[in-house]
C-alpha cells in the first residue's frame, strides 16, 4: 500500500506538477538556467548557492571537472582546459585568428577538435557537457526530470553555429523546443513583464555584449506582438576581446612581445579581474611577472576604444537598417555581463541620449526570457503574446557566373519559406546543382557556403524551357531547409542545411560508438538516479504525514518507522542501488501500516456524527 498523501480540496501537497521547461543562457564565459515556477521566472543554484555557472571544461586522465572547479586548471594546464567554447562553435578553422592556448587538429574547411589529455574534443562535445551540467542542475533543483528546453544563440549566428548549438544539446540530451536570439529573451523578460498593457508602439534596443558576441537588435513592440526589426553583431567581439587589449597593454608596459601558453594564461585571469573591479574602483594594480602595473579607468577607456567603437558602429547600423532615428527609441536594454563596465554603459550613454535600462540583472535577464519562452512553449502558459525573430544574414543560391540570387533578405521575420522559379541553361541538361550561401555580397565567393544539393531526372529540354522551383524555409530557430522541384516531372530534391562546420562525419561516428559503449553504463545511472528521486519523495511524504497523525503511532512503531527511514536517508548517501532498493522496501513495510492507519482516521472523520436513518433517507 502507497503512503497516502492528504490534503484539502484547492491545496495540493505538490502545487508545480507541471510540466517542466527551462531557459538556458548558454554563454561563452558564464552560462545559466531557469525556469518558471508559479508563474515567475526563477535562475536556478547549484548546491553552492552559485547561479552562474563559468563555462569552462578540463579533461584530465581521470576526470573532467566544470565551472569553478576547473578554474585553477587555466593555468595548471591550459590545453586541456577549454574556455570561450562558444566562439569556436559552427566555425571553421579558417575561420579562427584570435589568439589562444589550444592544439587545433583539423583541417582548414571544418570545425576543429580540442587536443586535450583526454583526447580529441570538439567544440560540440563541450558545450554539451556544459549543457549536461544545466540540465542536471534543474533536475537536482526541481527534483523532475526536465520536458523541454528553450536555449538562446546570439542573433548573429549563422546556420553552422546555430546547427552546432542544436547538435550540442541533442547530445546532451535535451529536448529543444526553440532555439531563441538573445537579444530577443532580454525583450521577453522585460517586455511581457512591464510593457504589456501600453497602448502604443514601443521600440527597444537590446544592446548585448556578453563574454565572446555582441549583438544589438532593434525591436518593436505593439499589441502584445514582439518583431525584430533589424539586427546585427559581431560573432567574435565580447568580454574576451577586452582582456586581450588589456593583455596588450600590459605586453607593451613591460615591453614583451611573445608569451609562453602558461604566461598567456596569467594575463588573461589578471586582466579579467582588473576589468571587473574597475566596474567599482578607479584604479587596479595588475602583478605580472613579478612586476606592478596600475591600471586606472582613463586609460582602460582608452585602451577598450576601439572594440566600443566596433560596437557603436554596428548599433548606427542597425538603426538604419531599422529606418528609425534615435528619437524613436524609447529604452536601451543593457544585456551581457560585459555591460556591467562603466565604460560600456557610458559609451551607450553618449550614443542614444539617454540612461539604459539595467533593472534586471544583466548576467541573467536571458535566461529569465529564455524560461518564460519555455514555459509558454511547454503549454504552461496560456500568454497570448507573439515571438517574431528575423534572419541574421540573406540566404540566397548560386547562379550562372558565380552570382548570388537572394531568396530570403536579412532582417526578414521568421518562420518565413520563399519560393522562386529557375530554368536550364544547356540544351539537353538533365541535372541542376543547388549551391546555397549565406551572406550580404553579390559573388558566391564572398559569401559562406552552406551546402550543395543535386536536382537528378529533369527532362531533356531545350535551354530555358524547364522550370525547376527551389523553396527557402527557414523555421522558428532559424534552421534552413531547401528543396527543388521539376514542375514537368515532378522530380524533386531537398536538403536540411547543416554545413562541414559542425560535426564531421569521424566524430559523429566517433559518438555514437562512446553512446553505444556505454549505453549501459548510461542505463544504470539513470536507473540509480530514478531510484534515488522517487525514494526523496517517499521519505517527504513520510515527513509531512508524521507532522499531521504521529501520534497514531505508539512508540515502538514510531521507533521502527524512523529507524528505517533513517536507514534510506544513509543509503542515498552511497550509489548502491540494491541497498537503496532494499531500504525502500524495509521502509515501505512501516509506512504502509502507518498509511492504513491513516487512511481508517480520515474515514472514521468523514463518517463522524451520521445516523443510519441517514443513509435510509439518502435512499
């Protein structure tokens, strides 16, 4: 017999079975979680009280350590120690020119793998793990196994960096339910909250300068409906750069021109704190190589210039593509641990005229939009507002002299599918190459390649006479799916854009053997941690039943049912799922007895006072 949990009608013992969706802010140099529970978005601890968790990974030979505890390896051992794994997600190697410690193994047309003491890494894998660590978070805090998740991307990733993100959380074994533009759950946890009710059309710039991205997006808000109207950013300029111009500064002060990996490491954590702490004071002292330099917020200003300048440019930008003046604009919301700077608040300052909106936490408003998102998109929330992202860049396709015919324009609101017709251009052709790219300029070899696809079994026709319609459809998370069709025939083709840049076809083999190896290892984790939660809840609802009816129970079987319960709670202290199982069984012996007993004083309550006559009449 179960132990029966009572309550009155209205009062549920457990008031948030629901189901469970978080907002993960998946950051380059911090990453969080949260989720919503009666009604308000709420960032998640660890057991530490700690909401932010540093997205930082070792692999050592035996162990992998994560967030706070793999800080000290930065500089014990920087090459298994991977930082800023977001700024790498979705890029080639190619692509990566700033300065780090890691052994890149690769080639130059795919994203590279980590070489660490553990092996071959890729930036996938990592930020799967960091994701793993979340999940795991809100299982332990919500003691509910996670239905959902909503992870937020920075609004200029592009198909790769979003695919990879979406790869990263399969592994890790979530289920996405959207992947989100920053800039646009910073408007969430601001607008739906605050701005709801007004009658008027708002615009709202969302100024995001985290750890490794920047984006500013323009958004409008009017009768409960969120649109982006413009964006932009830079994928590889954040919080990070700024440590490296103070790194530079310090490199020149102490006139140094090279670094070994494990200085280069010093630096960076010295010129990290100096930054922070300029936020309150107005001068640091940076110790370097048994040297002291003073750093004060003149000259940190000076030195961050140029990436302010980068940053105000954009947001000039922005505005025009908007077709709005700085008039318009009737709040900047501040978002990104970066802006907590008071150079980068005064650099907004001067630019829009006007104080920015900082009221939520700058390291967590993300998050809180991300967890509203997900509650909404679970089925939490009957909220009837409406979510329209844009695209960050134009997607088009390859045509005849290495042109680029755009279908999709930037700054186009999502989901969104566009359709065109395209013909032969040889007699007899029987096949067409769908080349897509992705970018602003008018020659393919300017813009990035997302993937190629072939059109077979198109009619031989003359030159010009076939008509083969290729659709763009891009979805809610900014996913690109193209398809071809012979409009004769019939014959089609299609492709779901997930370009070389994400994980290459030796790692995914690579995975899915490790998944296959320890599929039972993976079993019985689970198996031990289900075991674990639902023996939690029976002792809670042991607990709560002693608070109401002990004294149903005479002293020895009082003694008894705390001896096994104290058994189960040292149990949960070890991973012997048999012990577990057995505790559980001891315990339930008690419990049930002690259930019955209940269960006979709720009846006897219920029946109290009435009359055989009663039960005649009710007849």
């Amino acid at each position: 017999m179960a132990l029966l949990q009572i309550a009155e009608p209205g009062q549920s013992s457990a008031p948030h079975q629901h189901r469970i969706a978080i907002g993960i802010d998946l950051g380059t140099t911090h990453s969080l979680v949260a989720t919503v529970l009666s009604g308000k978005p709420k960032v998640l601890n660890d057991e530490k009280e700690r909401r932010l968790l540093p997205s930082i990974v070792h692999y050592g030979k035996d162990a992998i350590h994560y967030g706070e505890e793999a800080k000290p390896f930065l500089i014990a051992d920087p090459k298994s120690t991977i930082v800023s794994v977001k700024r790498f997600m979705g890029r080639s190697k190619a692509d990566i020119k700033f300065q780090h410690p890691y052994e890149l193994i690769g080639s130059e047309n795919e994203m590279p793998a980590f070489e660490t003491r553990a092996g071959r890494k890729t930036p996938v894998e990592i930020s799967a793990e960091i994701l793993k660590q979340l999940k795991d978070r809100a299982e332990t805090s919500l003691q509910n196994p996670v239905n959902g998740a909503v992870i937020t991307v920075p609004a200029y990733f592009d198909e790769a960096q979003r695919q990879a993100t979406r790869d990263a959380a399969q592994l890790a074994g979530l289920n996405v339910l959207r992947l989100l533009n920053e800039p646009t759950a910073a408007a969430v946890a601001y607008g739906l909250d605050q701005e709801t009710n007004l009658a008027t059309d708002h615009n709202y710039v969302i100024y995001d300068l985290g750890g490794g991205t920047f984006d500013v997006s323009i958004l409008r808000f009017s009768q409960g409906v969120f649109e982006v109207l413009a964006t932009g950013g830079h994928t590889a300029l954040g919080g990070d750069d700024l440590d490296r111009l103070i790194v530079k500064w310090a490199k020149k002060q102490l006139d140094i021109d090279t670094l070994s990996d494990e200085a280069y490491a010093v630096f960076i954590v010295a010129a990290r704190q100096a930054k922070e702490q300029l936020s309150t004071q107005e001068s640091v002292q940076l110790k370097l190589l048994e040297n002291v330099l003073t750093l004060d917020r003149p000259t940190f200003e000076s030195i961050i210039q140029v990436a302010l300048d980068k940053t105000i440019s954009v947001c000039k930008r922005v505005l025009r593509d908007a077709k709005l003046e700085l008039s318009d604009i009737q709040n900047v919301v501040l978002v990104g641990g970066s802006t907590r700077s008071y150079a980068v608040q005064q650099a907004v300052r001067n630019v829009f005229n006007q104080e920015p909106l900082c009221t939520i936490n700058p390291d967590e408003v993300v998050a809180i939009g991300a967890s509203i998102t997900a509650n909404q998109l679970i089925g939490n929330s009957q909220d009837g507002s409406l979510l329209l992202d844009v695209t960050p860049l134009s997607l088009g396709l390859e045509t005849m002299g290495g042109l680029v015919e755009r279908l999709i324009s930037r700054n186009t609101a999502i989901p969104v599918a566009r359709r065109q017709e395209f013909t032969t251009y040889q007699d007899g052709q029987t096949a067409m190459l769908i080349h897509v790219v992705q970018g602003e300029r008018d020659l393919v070899e300017h813009c990035r390649s997302l993937g190629k696809f072939v059109l077979h079994g198109i009619p031989p026709m003359t030159a010009g006479q076939a008509r083969i319609e290729v659709t763009f459809q891009v979805d809610a998370d900014g996913l690109l799916t193209v398809s071809a069709r012979e409009t004769t025939s019939n014959v089609q083709a299609q492709i779901d854009i997930k370009p070389s840049y994400g994980l290459s076809e030796s790692d995914t083999e690579r995975l899915l053997i490790e998944g296959f190896k320890h599929a039972e290892e993976d079993k019985n984790l689970r198996h031990l941690k289900e075991t674990k939660v639902e023996a939690q809840r029976e002792l809670e609802a042991l607990e709560q039943a002693l608070k109401v009816d002990a004294d149903l129970l005479n002293d020895e079987q009082l003694e008894a049912l705390k001896t096994a319960e104290n058994l189960l709670k040292a149990q949960l202290e070890d991973n012997d799922i048999q012990a577990i199982e057995k505790a559980v069984e001891q315990l339930k012996v008690h419990s049930d007895a002690f259930a019955a007993l209940r269960m006979n004083r709720h009846i006897d309550h219920a029946l109290k006072g009435t009359k055989l006559e009663d039960w005649s009449n009710s007849n």
